[in-house]
C-alpha cells in the first residue's frame, strides 16, 4: 500500500510541474493554427505596413504579430564583444528596411491572446519576411509555437548572425523580467 501512495504522489507531482513549468514538457508543443471563420481559406490581409517592433506589424488598423519568430523587445539590449548594443531597436530597423514602403501580403492564421492577428508575412516575390527576421540574427525562432524558423535559426547560429554574434536573453524571457 505504501508504494502505491508513493507512485501516485509522485506522479501527481509529475503532472504538476509539467502544467506549470510546459517548457520541461518532453512532448513537442507545436501551436495549431485557428481555423478561419471563412472556412477554410486563410485570410489574407494586404497592404503598405507601418513597422511597430521586430515582430509586429500594422496594415490598415490591424496589428499583425509575425507567426513562428520572436524579435528582441523594443527596450531590449544584447551583448557583442562584451559592449552592450540596443538589439532591440536594431530588430526594428532591420524590418523597416526590409519592407522599405512595398507593400505587404499577410496570410492570417490565429489571433493571440492581445487580440493582435497572427501571419506569415511575405513581400512581392515571395520574400518570406518572418524567415529573413530569424535568418539576418534579429529574431529567434519561437520554437514553443511553431518550428517553420527552426532551419533559418539554425543558420544564422552558425553564420553568427545578428543576436547569434554574442549574448541576449531570449525575448520571451526579457518579458518575464
């Protein structure tokens, strides 16, 4: 009887820490995108975007978060050469030139907790602009929801691209701070 109680305190302390800590979750957590109220046809939202962070966007009123990438905070530093730089702002900057006034085509897939749309953003071309965020080194994959970036995050980790070429917090956790 004894060991029975033992095995179930511990598995309801098993079950517990991975509810509360999911980041130690052995399981891979891949967010599924929302299905549209149009069925199933993504919505696509076009137009000339307003660059309002690293991973945020703003097409005719709608704020648009950039699915599967996670950019350094706007007030966030980072480290290159034991000299602390603003990796944030740099982010922001990197997207604004990157877009340079063309005009912007977001597939929509979800919609975030802040109510903000959530989309794989590309530029006339194709040129895929969450994959370039996370290739130039001024966004991370944001492995928790989606692994599309983690082939372009590999690269920049290895070329030593942009926050790769020295030391950051990882955005999400500069959040928690």
């Amino acid at each position: 009887m004894r060991d029975g109680a033992i095995t179930i305190i511990v598995s309801i302390a098993a079950g517990l820490s991975l509810a509360l800590f999911p980041q130690f979750s052995t399981t891979t957590k891949v967010k599924q995108p929302a299905v549209s109220n149009i069925g199933n046809i993504s919505q696509n939202i076009t137009g000339k975007a307003v660059v309002l962070d690293g991973d945020t966007l703003k097409i005719d009123g709608i704020s648009i978060r950039l699915h599967g990438i996670d950019a350094p905070e706007t007030r966030q530093n980072c480290w290159k050469n034991d000299k602390e730089y603003p990796c944030g702002r740099v982010s922001t900057i990197f997207l604004k030139r990157l877009i340079n006034g063309q005009t912007v085509t977001c597939e929509i897939m979800d919609t975030d907790a802040y109510g903000r749309k959530v989309g794989k953003c590309s530029l006339a071309g194709n040129i895929d602009i969450n994959a370039e965020m996370v290739l130039s080194g001024n966004a991370i994959a944001y492995l928790y929801f989606s692994y599309d970036y983690a082939d372009q995050q590999a690269q920049a980790k290895i070329k030593k691209r942009g926050i790769w070429a020295g030391r950051f917090i990882e955005p999400y956790q500069f959040r928690r701070l």
